[in-house]
C-alpha cells in the first residue's frame, strides 16, 4: 500500500472532535504542586489524556485501527521527542499538532513519562501478510541489512530483541503493517522528519518500495517478546548517529 493511499484514508478519519476533547483533557488540568508516587502520578494523569487514549487505545496500547501506533512501554525519551517533532513540524499530522500545539516542554514529558511507565500486555501478531519470499527479504534487511548498499541492519539500532533502547530508540515489533508501511514512506517523501541527523530518512530513502513492504510484513508478523521492553544497551556501538540519541556510542565513520 502506497504512502499516499494510507494519508488519504487517514484523512478521511472524524478526529476533529478529538482534537476539541485534547485541547480540554491536555490543558485544563494544573501542574502538580507536591511529589507524587508512581501510581497515583498515573492515577492522576490518566484524565489528562484521555485525548490519546482515544486513538492509541486504552493505556496505549493501540487499537485494531492500522494507523495509529501503539505508545505504551515505548522509551520516555523517544516518545518525548515525538511530541517535541509533532508540535514543533517535524512530523505532520494536523490532529497531534492540535493537541499539543500549546504544551509547553516539561507538560510534554510528563505525557512521555506517563505512557512509557505502563507496561500492558501486546497483542498476538496477526497471520504474515505477504509471500514466504517477501518475508524472507524483510527478514534479510531487518537482522542483516544490505553491506553492499551501506544499508545498516534494523537490529543495530533498535536492539537484537527489536524492543528498542532507552531511553529514546524505539522498538519495532508490536506495531501494524500499515503504520510501518506509511512512517517509512513518510520519511521518504519528508513528511517525517527528525532532529539532525535524521538517520532514518537517509535510510527508508534508500529502500524500494518493495523493500519498504517486505521489511513492514515481516516486522508486523513477529511475537513481541515476554516483557517487551526496551535494552539497557546494544550490543554493539550503533552504525550512524542520529538525532535526538544521546549517550548511544556510534561507529567512528572513518574506520568504516
């Protein structure tokens, strides 16, 4: 499925109203004035953000619409800087930047914090959606890459287990065909940017099309393992630097 094809049935989505509820759930409630225990800063800020719930599902742990990722568990750090990129137009999605258009930066990671504590169940992956020989060449690029291409593998940065690195590489697995299809082809197309290097973008530009459904099918269709959550560390040092990764050692480019 095309890029294009999943924004225009994207935008056909009725969120405006989700918007309206965000600008309320988001804002209205004050800051905290005194420290607060994990769980009731999670009781606390649960109707707070109700305006995401909405789409990611229930604690975030997405619904069975294809679009919309799932934000649970996922490293704070990640998931701060994704609100930073929606609300400062490095990514492009009208109903996020309604939401938090006005949020300041600490609001920001207290949203970050709140989702990335809840560690909830995944869902079984659904049956593989492509051929065997497409599975195995997404198989291919995600635990190998293509060294002929100076194409890194998946693994190498988001972790051998694929759950991600805290605190802001995110994990792979757990997340539906469609999304993965539409985030890749956004990066290609500029409609998903990152903070500079934008790693991502110099690779997704290098994948085919087909490439890009052959990694997305067999991502989609892989077991999250029994926790799913993100390594301490990689195993080894990651193979390009990338924006908003901080304290990640990376392979110096000139021993390459």
């Amino acid at each position: 499925m095309t890029y294009c094809l999943l924004q225009s049935r994207r935008s056909l989505l009725p969120l405006l109203w989700v918007a309206a509820l965000g600008a309320t759930a988001l804002v209205a409630t004050p800051a905290r004035a005194a420290p607060e225990t994990p769980a009731t800063a999670a009781s606390a800020m649960a109707p707070r953000v109700l305006a995401c719930t909405t789409c990611h599902g229930k604690e975030g742990r997405a619904t069975p619409d294809g679009y919309f990722p799932r934000i649970a568990g996922k490293p704070a750090g990640y998931l701060y800087n994704q609100l930073l990129n929606f609300r400062d137009g490095r990514r492009s999605y009208p109903q996020m930047g309604y939401l938090i258009e006005h949020l300041t930066d600490d609001y920001l990671r207290e949203i970050a914090t709140h989702f990335a504590a809840l560690q909830v169940p995944y869902a079984p992956p659904p049956a593989p959606q492509a051929a065997p020989q497409v599975l195995e060449r997404g198989r291919q690029l995600v635990q190998q890459g293509d060294a002929a291409r100076r194409l890194p593998a998946c693994v190498q940065c988001h972790g051998q287990a694929m759950t991600g690195l805290q605190p802001s590489i995110p994990g792979l697995l757990g997340l539906p065909r469609d999304y993965l299809n539409s985030q890749l082809g956004a990066w290609q197309t500029g409609q998903r940017r990152a903070q500079a290097p934008d790693c991502m973008a110099d690779i997704a530009r290098q994948l085919s099309p087909e490439e890009v459904s052959a990694v997305s099918a067999w991502l989609a269709a892989q077991p999250v393992p029994v926790d799913g959550k993100p390594a301490d560390r990689l195993a080894a040092a990651m193979p390009v630097r990338c924006g908003g990764v901080d304290g990640v050692p990376v392979v110096d480019a000139a021993a390459r």
